[in-house]
C-alpha cells in the first residue's frame, strides 16, 4: 500500500512539472540547445555523434 502512494506521488509530481513548463512554455527542443551552445559543448557533441556513427557502422 506504502509503493501505491509513492507512485500516486511521483504521478501527481510529473503533473504539477508539466503543469508549470507549460504554463511558462517552456520548451524542450534540442536543436535550440545545439544551437545555443558554447564551442566547447558543439566539439563535444560533434565528437559523441562521430563515436555513435563508428560504433553502428557494422558490414554484416
């Protein structure tokens, strides 16, 4: 009965969070962020997509 109410609880929070993004139209689009960011956090990023492209060029 205790975990029912926590999960009550984590429900009713993601609610009043969305409520307020919302109402504050908070938006949650990355490609602001990318574009937004420093120099250092585009070589970063630049660098997590060249990784993530050599980890799924498989030949088979």
């Amino acid at each position: 009965m205790v975990w029912l109410v926590g999960i009550l609880s984590l429900l009713a929070f993601g609610a009043v969070i969305d409520f307020i993004a919302k109402k504050n139209s908070i938006n949650g689009d990355e490609e602001d962020g990318i574009k937004n960011g420093s120099f250092s956090e585009d070589i970063y990023a630049q660098s997590a997509i060249h990784h993530m492209n050599d980890g799924n060029d498989t030949n088979s």
